[in-house]
C-alpha cells in the first residue's frame, strides 16, 4: 500500500509521517500493493484532523476524525477505516467489482462482522427538481433544516448535492463529465 501524505496549517514532520503509515500500515494486509491511501493532516484552532480517502474499485473508503492531539487522530482514523473495511467487505469485494483493489488473503479469509445491520429503506420522497444555482440551493437547504440537498444546478444543468459540513461552511457535490 502507498501513501500520499499532505498538511494544512501543519509543519509535516518525518515522526507524522512515519507514525501514519506505521498505522495505516497495518491496513495494508487488506489491499493490494499498488492501493494508494490519500491523507490529509490538518490543524484548525485547537483541532487536529486527519481525513484518509482510498479509492478502490467501484468504492471510496474515507474516514475522517479529530482530536486535540494528531497521534490520537491517527489512530482513530485507523480504527474507523478498518471497521468499515470489516463491515462491508461483501459489498466491498463483489465479484463484479473485480476486487483488484484487495489483497487474495483477505478476499479469501472467512473473518466476518456477525451483527451487520440490514440496510432497510423506510421513506422514500418523490419531488420535481427546479433549476437553481448552489447558493440557492445552500438556502433551500437551511430553510428545511436538512444537512443535504438535491437539485438541478442552472449553471451546469447537472444534478448535484450540496451539504453542511462539521464546521458550518458547504460543500458541493458535482458528477464528473
């Protein structure tokens, strides 16, 4: 497994990096040798955070956690990347996804979560989309006190999401062409 390791707002010392791929490291019995894990180190006011994103096929694995202390950060995220890992290994590792990002030992290796919950849709809601730029949209979206919002985007002419993040600023969601 292979790192790209960046910082925001943090001098990146060879201690940080080493302790990230120390741990993270231990998730490479998971992947296969040319799986890339993007991570990001960041400080904002008191906040350390750490976000991991590793594409695989057909999938992100993305983890994101902060503390008052990056090394504590480090190993939450480690802990949170391989749960999901655990817990959505058959969805994960579908024969039709080719699972070229996995490792054979763990494509074959019977560990399994027991108690999975079962995914079980109980609403569904049906609305016209109306044309609107993602300020609007941002609007839209504080008025029904929702923390995400679907729409047409006018400029684009493309559906896209925009959505509240932790720290009370927007994100936007485009699809690639």
């Amino acid at each position: 497994m292979k790192f790209k390791i960046t910082g925001r707002n943090i001098n990146l010392t060879e201690g940080l990096k080493n302790q990230v791929e120390k741990k993270l490291g231990k998730l490479s019995k998971f992947f296969s040798p040319d799986t890339t894990a993007v991570v990001t180190l960041s400080v904002q006011k008191d906040v350390q955070t750490i976000e991991v994103t590793i594409p695989v096929k057909g999938s992100i694995i993305r983890a994101e956690e902060g503390s008052d202390d990056m090394y504590v950060s480090i190993d939450l995220v480690e802990e949170i990347i391989e749960r999901q890992i655990r817990r959505h290994r058959k969805k994960l590792i579908d024969k039709t996804q080719h699972a070229e990002s996995f490792s054979d030992l763990f494509l074959e290796s019977d560990d399994t979560v027991e108690d999975e919950p079962e995914i079980k849709i109980v609403k569904v809601k049906k609305f016209d989309f109306k044309p609107m730029d993602p300020e609007e949209a941002c609007l839209q979206m504080e008025l029904l006190g929702h923390n995400f919002f679907v729409f047409n985007n006018s400029e684009t002419d493309q559906t896209c999401v925009v959505y509240k993040r932790k720290n009370d600023t927007y994100g936007l969601i485009e699809p690639e062409d």
